[in-house]
C-alpha cells in the first residue's frame, strides 16, 4: 500500500489549499444552496407563501421566480473541480399564464406537502410524496423535478425537505458507525453489504482502519468483492450505488472522505457512462448543481477498467464489446467537458476508447477467473499505484 500513503500525503497538502467561492470571488455569480432545519425551512416556505396571498389580494395574481437549471446555465469552476449554478438566468411561472399555470400549481403543492412534513418533524421518500396526489402530478417525474425547483427557490439541500429517495447505495469493509443510536460494523455485513441511511446527518461515531476508499460501479463487482473479503487483505471501505448515483450515496461518499481523509479510487466499466458515473460523484450533476457543495468529493482516481487495460492484462477479443453510435458520440462529447480536459491522462484515456471502439464491463475480468479481480487484477492496481 506505499502508493496508496504516497497518495493520501498528497491529498492531505491539497485539501490545505482548498479556496472558497469568496476567495474566488465569484459567490455572487453562483446560486448555491445550504443544510436548513425544519423551523427555517417552514419559515422560508411560509414567507414564500405571505407574498403570493399579497400579490393575489392586489389583483395581480401569483408567480415563482426559480433559478434555471439549464444545462447552458451551468458553470464549471476548475478550481473546486465542480459544477456550480449561476445566479443570472431566472425563470418566471406565473398563474395567470396559461403556459405555467399547471407547473405553479404543482409547485404550490409540493411546498404545502412538504411544510406538513417538516411541522411534523418526519421524513418522506419521492414516491411517497407523488402518491398524496396523483391526479395532479400524474407523473413522479413532476413532482421530483419540482422538488428541485423548491429547494433552489428556498435555498436549502434537497435533503433539508426532508423528503428522500429510497435506499440504494450500499457499503461494506473496514467502518463502523452508530445510525441513530445502533452501532453498525460494515464488516460483519456478509456480501450484501450495508444499506447507506438516506439521512446521513444521524450517522456518529464514524471509525475506520481503511487505507482508502473503493468505489465501484455495479453491484455484481462489489457481491465479488464483499464475498471474496477483498477489505481484508486490502484494508478498505467498498461502496457501490448500483450505477448511477443517488442523493444519500453521494453525500456518504462526501463525508466519509472529509472525516476519514483517505483517498477514493474508482472502478467503473471501460466505456463513456462508467466515466460519466465517476464525474457525478466528483463533479456533480448538472441537475442538481445548485447542490454540488454537499455533494461531490474531489479528487478521484479513476483506477479501472481503463480502455488501457484491455491490451495490458489481455482481454480477450470476445469480451469487447463494439461501441454503438451513441456511445462514440457520448464519449465524443465527455472529451469536451471542462473537468475531463483538465485531467490529460482521461483525456488520452477517452481517445483511445474512440479510436479502438471497443468498450468492456467490469465482468469481463471474470474470463480469467471468478476471483482474478480481487486475486489478481487490483491487487497488481494497487501495488502499482495504476491509478490517475
């Protein structure tokens, strides 16, 4: 593991010379968000609401100014290697507007629902709140997006409205922590691994002899790991989201890196959406960029499958798989993201993918053996320190 210590002494000096929106100088070009109680997000919402009913009782009806989530209002700030929201493009639904009438109100909705959970002090997933009122919703899609839309107009974390999405991510190996008052051992959670709580902010007394921080993309790669007891001979923490990752994973992943201060490598599949999966942890999405504070953890390493490694460790031919037209024009498209470009090695990496057109899966591994990723493939990773 020298490469792995090499490697946190390094993070350890960078994260020293981590600078702030205001030091940039740019707070006020960016919309972001903060972590709210129920009391001030109630008031927020109740204060929302006073200046409808006053702009109703003066007859000019009622509207939402909403900062827009556009992908063209979107900033990369190469600094903090994360996506931000700007502040200058709003978007305006208005009820007398026969074009947003229906949005406005759907968004009235989802802000009384949540002011009912938040005064009763419980949480809610996703699906939960379409259910109380289908008819208007129709689709979960949206009520979730406007969910969006409330926290940026409140200017909360989505997980301040206490509404969550039900569990995906799991985690298993060397961490123990107590979830509102039960003490977890993640070590003694077999190969199905521990559910990662949606509410983080209950988790104390986190612990951990782990090195470093391995995050994989699929659940069959992690049931290998977590069976075949890789933290053992590896001590490490291993968390997958079951592909793309979801809210409570994330800000997990966020925390585990800020309290533990170890570094995170990342095994996804060799093609465009296992990169694009490892930027969301990193980056943060565009949908949720107004959150990307509390979201994303810098500095992965981007450890494998890598388009390198198919000749390197000889992959056999059958086991690559063409790339589609969709996929060249994904990974054509990632070459042009500003958080790709700043790291030459992805950028190579990513080239080299086009060029050949192939891609493979984690499991491709698995044609030299069942257990030649944990016995043979990362351990070689790790003693190289074959990551970038």
């Amino acid at each position: 593991l020298k490469h792995v210590k090499t490697l946190t002494k390094k993070e350890h000096l960078a994260n020293g010379k981590l600078r702030t929106l205001e030091q940039l100088g740019i707070k006020d070009d960016v919309t972001e968000v903060k972590v709210m109680n129920e009391e001030e997000v109630s008031i927020r919402i109740e204060q929302l609401i006073i200046q409808c009913v006053t702009s109703i009782l003066q007859g000019k009806g009622f509207e939402y100014r909403v900062p827009s989530r556009s992908t063209a209002n979107q900033l990369y700030i190469p600094e903090l290697d994360r996506i931000a929201l700007k502040s200058d493009k709003i978007t305006v639904r208005s009820f007398v507007n026969t074009a947003h009438v229906k949005k406005t109100a759907v968004t009235t909705r989802v802000m009384q629902l949540i002011h009912n959970v938040l005064n009763k002090n419980i949480h809610i997933t996703k699906r939960d709140l379409f259910y109380t009122d289908v008819k208007l919703f129709v689709d979960q899609a949206a009520s979730d997006g406007v969910l969006d839309d409330v926290a940026c107009m409140l200017g909360c974390t989505r997980t301040s409205l206490n509404v969550v999405a039900s569990e995906k991510g799991v985690v298993v190996g060397k961490l123990r922590f107590v979830d509102d008052g039960d003490p977890i051992d993640c070590s003694r959670m077999g190969a199905g691994g521990k559910a990662i709580p949606p509410f983080t902010d209950r988790l104390t007394n986190i612990e951990s002899e782990a090195k470093f921080i391995l995050l994989v993309e699929k659940d069959a790669a992690f049931m290998r790991l977590a069976e075949d007891r890789f933290y053992n001979s590896y001590p490490c923490i291993i968390i997958t989201a079951k592909g793309q990752p979801d809210v409570a994973t994330r800000m997990f992943l966020k925390r585990l890196r800020e309290e533990l201060k170890i570094p995170v490598l990342g095994l996804v599949d060799s093609d465009p959406y296992g990169l694009k999966i490892l930027s969301v942890y990193m980056s943060g999405s565009k949908n949720m960029s107004y959150d990307s504070a509390s979201l994303t953890t810098k500095g992965i390493k981007w450890l494998g499958v890598r388009p390198s490694d198919l000749d390197r460790y000889n992959i056999p031919e059958q086991c690559r798989l063409a790339m589609t037209e969709n996929d060249i024009k994904t990974g054509k498209a990632m070459l042009q993201e500003d958080w790709v470009q700043k790291n030459p090695e992805w950028v190579k990496e990513l080239n080299l993918m086009i060029r050949t057109k192939k891609k493979a899966e984690i499991q491709a591994l698995s044609s030299f053996g069942f257990q030649y990723l944990t016995q043979v493939y990362l351990p070689q990773k790790i003693k190289r320190g074959d990551w970038i």
